[in-house]
C-alpha cells in the first residue's frame, strides 16, 4: 500500500462487530506484521490509527472500550485484544439509530451489557463500595428498561439508558478498585461464537447459568450480594439458599426477555467431542487456567460446558 493510500482515520458505523474490526485494522496500519499476533497474545502494538464511531447497537461497549474481538476463520478461532491505543478518538450515540433493531438483537445487547459488568463484579480481587454501588445501579437499569424494550421497543427513554450503560460497562468503571474481573464467562462464550457462530449475548446468556452453578461457593459473598441488591431476593435463608435463588432470578429475566438459558435453548446441539474441543481451545485461549471468582482450568470448563447442554 502506498502512502497516498494509507488512510488517516477510520469510521466505525454499527456496532461490536464494525467497531472491532476497525479496531484490528487500525492496528494493522498503524504495526508491521500480521494483526492476528496481537490477539494470538504474541506481542504488543505500539499504536492504532485514530478511529470514531457511529453507533448502531447498544451492546458491547467497544465505542468506548479498549478492547476488542475478532474471529479467525482458519481454526475458528475467536479472541480478544486490549489496548488503550484501540479506544475511538468519539462516538455518536444517537438512541434513535438502534430503534430499527430486531427484538432478539436489543435483547442480546441487553445481556452483554450485564455481563461485561457481571465479569467485574463476580470477583475475589477486592472490591469497593462506590463501584459496587455503581455496578448494581447499572445492571437494576438494564435489567428495567430491557423489559420496557421487549414491550415497546420505540422508547427512546429506554433506549437512551441502555445505550449509556453500555459504554459505562466496558469502560473500566466497573472494575476501578478490583482484580480487573472474571472474564470466563466470556472465554467460555467466545469459542461457542467461533465454532457455532452465536450471537454473543445469546451465547452468554446460555452459559452463564452453568457458570454461576460451578464457582458460586469460592465467591458465596458476591453471589449472596448480587441476589440482594440486584435480583431483589429475600434476605431469607442460608447465604447458599440466597445466592442460588438470586442465580434462578437471574436465568428467569433472561428467558423473560427470550433469551437461552443454556445450550439446547441457544440452537447448539454439540457432540461431546465439541464440547471438549472446545474446552481445550479455551484453555489454551487463556494460557492455561483463569478465573477471579474461581480459577478454572480445562477440566472445569468442560465441566461447565457439559452442564450447559
């Protein structure tokens, strides 16, 4: 490519997928090599063409985040990248732009949005008040207004907190003063997208039940928490009893807004050779274990994905 080629600046008009992918080939312009050794974890990059956004969906928060995903199709492989290189230069939020969007894809955003703040609040790093607070505050709004959004989905009202809380979920807020977050809900998510190609929320959706069940006793504090200030559970019980009903509350809101609670509800109908397939991809994705509520290595995570089904 010459250089009265080379662009100077991206625009990124859509949602994750748009912005992520100008994120990678910002990264590609701007850093000799191939782009995939940055999600390969290979080495770091040392800049990123300037990129703005106009958004489209209210979702995955990469209109303000340093992150982003990409697929390779050789091996259907999905990962991520962070750096704060990546993070758009602006973004156009206009609530009216999302308003064309099939319900299942506002609902999909709905559920990202919680997740990327979940991933952070389900930890044992450490936490603080003024971040819980914030954190709680942001997933009772979701969980309001995506219900409004099943039922009517030209509320500009509700759409406007969606698409805000969408970018204060992925924008560090969320995870000032902990470990940085789990994340294996999402590792565990990212190679359903890549073999089954799911839409992401749907996908965290499906697993983040089994996931719940598996780690909810080395993080019963945070689980118990979640149940009372979010899931609005009776303080009524044993901590377990509570923790457990607040998961139930959980799984119930996602059906409630037609999303999967597990792997049949998603469409996936994998072969256990699947499952441990991958299994092995995201173990190796994620250098071996990984976990902040609980670490878990590739047996756990084909215990998960098992439980899913």
């Amino acid at each position: 490519m010459s250089s009265a080629t080379i662009p100077n600046f991206l625009l990124a008009v859509g949602g994750g997928s748009a912005i992520d992918s100008a994120k990678a080939i910002g990264y590609g312009i701007a850093n000799e090599g191939d782009v995939w050794d940055f999600y390969d974890y290979q080495r770091e990059a040392k800049g990123c063409l300037p990129l703005g956004v106009i958004l489209t969906i209210a979702a995955t928060g990469s209109e303000m985040s340093d992150s982003s995903v990409i697929t390779k199709e050789e091996g259907l492989v999905k990962r991520g990248y962070s750096s704060d290189y990546g993070r758009p230069k602006f973004a156009i939020m206009n609530p009216e732009l999302t308003m064309t969007l099939p319900d299942y894809q506002t609902a999909c955003g709905c559920t990202d949005i919680m997740m990327h703040t979940m991933e952070r609040y389900f930890t044992n790093g450490g936490n603080m008040e003024i971040t819980d607070a914030l954190a709680e505050g942001l997933l009772r709004t979701v969980k309001h207004n995506a219900v409004i959004l099943r039922d009517d989905p030209k509320n500009y009202d509700a759409r406007a907190e969606v698409m805000w809380a969408g970018s204060l979920a992925h924008n560090g807020l969320t995870g000032c003063g902990n470990d940085g977050g789990d994340w294996m809900t999402h590792k565990l998510e990212h190679e359903l997208g890549g073999l089954y190609d799911v839409a992401h929320g749907a996908g965290l959706a499906a697993i983040w039940g089994s996931w719940a069940r598996y780690v909810y006793k080395d993080c019963l504090p945070r689980f118990k928490r979640f149940a009372l200030n979010v899931m609005d559970v009776k303080n009524e019980g044993s901590d377990e009893e509570i923790a457990l009903r607040g998961i139930e509350a959980m799984e119930e809101f996602y059906r409630s807004i037609n999303m999967p609670t597990n792997l049949r509800e998603l469409g996936v109908t994998a072969t256990d050779e699947d499952l441990i397939l991958m299994a092995k991809k995201c173990a190796v994705g994620v250098g071996g274990e990984m976990g902040s509520a609980k670490v878990l290595n590739e047996e756990a995570m084909l215990a998960i994905y098992r439980m899913s089904m």
